[in-house]
C-alpha cells in the first residue's frame, strides 16, 4: 500500500537548483553562532602564527583590538580567550591574577568593542609549570584544592568585564564554586559556560602546542571522561546543571555528534560543541595537499554539529566560515 501511494514520490525534486535546497534546508548555519577563540599572550605588537594551526596565531593585548574589528566584520559577535603568560608556577597563579593576560585582554576588547561577547575560558593548565589543570598533591590533580582557585579567576575574569565565564578544568563541582563566588563577589548576571562532557582527546595535540600546556608528566585521563562513555556523559551535564551552569558543551565535537544529539534531546539549557584544534588542524592539512576541499569540508563539518543539536559552536574556523556564510547570501 505504501509503495503505491508513494509512486509519485520523487526527492531529488527538492534539490533540483541551489535556491530550492536552501528554501528545505532542514538545518541554518549563522555567523551569529559561531565562538572565535583567541590565544593572548605576553608582549607588545605580537602577532605570532601557531605552527600546527594554520591561519591561527597568538596575538599580544595591543594587538586584539584590529583581530577583533575583523571578526566583527565578518559577523562574529563572541570571543573565547585563553591566556599564555610569560612565567608558570606549581599554583598556576597567573590564571587568577588580577593584572594577568586575560583580564587586561578582556578590559582591552571591551574598551575598543564593547558590543563583542567576552568569554574567557577558567582552567590552570596554561598557567602551570606542570601543565595539568589543576593543584598536585600527593602526584595527582587534589580536586577541591582546586576549586577555589578556579573561583578566584573566575570573578578576576568577571570584574574586568567578562560576559561569560568557561570552566575547563573537568573539576568535580566547579561549576558550584564559580556560580557561588560569582553570586557572591557581585556578578549574578555572568554566565556560566560549562565544559561539562570534556573527553580526553587526541584531537587536542595541536591546541597544547598553541598554549604550552602539555602535562609534563602523566596524561588527563583522571579528570577527562573517557571517549567510550556515554551515559556518564550525561551525568556530568545535569550535575553541571544543577551547580548552575547557564550554558553546557560538549568536547570535541565531530568525535562526538552523537553525545551532541544525546544531550540536545534531553536537555533544554543552551548547548555548546567545541570544534577543537585536532579537527580543524585535519582539515587544514587535508586541503593543504589537495586532498580535499577546505571551504566544502570545513562547512560540511559545521553543518554537522549543528545538525547534531548544538545551538553554537567554538571553532577556529569562524572567522572563515562567517565570511563564506556572507558570500552565499
């Protein structure tokens, strides 16, 4: 009965010109939610490419100004931040130091694009001599010695005019820490952008080489998730929920479209999906021996994590992306 009624079917209607594939597109991709991240780091009039990331660099306070101009150009309207400072120690005490990299990077952005989103990612990892993201005690992450530090730098980040906060650290209840000291010191209305379900990954390699934050000793697999875990996934993402977390991310993204899709299904909360370094730097190389397409591979990629669910994605593809976006208009 159905094959009779369907005989008249014919799909490939829907996509016969470019203007009708646009007109059933089930799934939009918009400058409007793409992150741009932005490595600062110590110095004056630096403008210094990442080796494994072609067409990323690290730029120097001075230098954020005209970066940040060209991404409102494109249509990017949020930034994420991550500070390399000059010196590390065991503490990471450059994260939550009030004249540190990132509050000034913050306050500089603000003043020269007050309407750009600022968010700054919370973690020690840059900021450690041994790399790993948080306080050692005993050769191991201490978790609650940590917390409170991820909450001093939030609130740093918060006063220099933060709009959102990212903890990364994969800290059993930080998101409770920050949202409390948050609350306390004065800024309710920062948001919290939780890193909740964060996986151990090999696609990070190219991001450690960008902020000189690979672990000197041991690996992050006792903070990071593991890549075989689903229903854990989930378990992070509501106790993120329930510590306060505004808005909740999965990482990596094309790894993981399926954790994506699991947690838009179940959850109502904002979602975030961070096109990491490994991801992008794939396709970089790829389309640098001519093996593929960058620009078709690049938004193919996008497509598919919003497809997937996330409401915005983190990816050093933005401004690119912003930019093809506008000449497909």
């Amino acid at each position: 009965m159905f094959e009779e009624e369907g005989a008249g079917v014919r799909l490939r209607r829907l996509r016969v010109s470019d203007s009708m594939r646009r007109l059933v597109n089930e799934t939009d991709l918009q400058a409007s939610r793409l992150i741009a991240p932005i490595f600062v780091r110590y110095g004056e009039r630096v403008v210094e490419p990442v080796e494994a990331m072609p067409g990323v660099n690290r730029y120097s306070v001075d230098q954020l100004a005209g970066y940040v101009s060209r991404l409102q150009n494109a249509g990017i309207r949020t930034v994420l931040l991550f500070g390399i400072p000059e010196s590390k120690d065991e503490q990471g005490s450059q994260a939550y130091a009030s004249d540190g990299l990132v509050p000034r990077a913050i306050a500089e952005i603000k003043r020269t694009a007050p309407s750009v989103l600022v968010a700054a990612d919370v973690c020690l990892c840059e900021y450690t001599s041994h790399g790993h993201c948080g306080v050692i005690k005993g050769g191991r992450v201490d978790n609650d010695l940590t917390l409170p530090l991820l909450a001093r730098a939030a609130v740093e980040y918060a006063r220099a005019g933060a709009d959102i906060v990212g903890p990364s650290a994969m800290m059993d209840r930080q998101v409770g820490a920050i949202r409390s000291a948050l609350d306390d010191s004065g800024h309710q209305e920062t948001i919290v952008m939780s890193y909740s379900a964060k996986f151990a990954s090999s696609f990070y390699g190219p991001f450690r080489e960008a902020a000189g934050s690979t672990p000197s000793f041991g690996d992050r697999r006792t903070y990071q998730m593991s890549n075989a875990n689903s229903r854990e996934a989930m378990r992070e993402i509501e106790e993120d929920i329930r510590e306060g977390a505004d808005v909740v991310m999965v990482k990596p993204a094309l790894a993981y479209l399926d954790i994506i899709a699991k947690a838009r299904a179940r959850f109502n909360l904002p979602l975030a999906a961070y096109n990491v370094s490994g991801e992008y730097s794939m396709v970089k190389a790829a389309s640098g021996h001519g093996w593929l397409d960058e620009r078709t591979a690049a938004m193919e990629v996008l497509t598919s994590i919003r497809r997937a669910g996330a409401d915005m994605i983190i990816t050093y593809f933005a401004e690119q992306a912003a930019n093809w976006l506008k000449e497909t208009v």
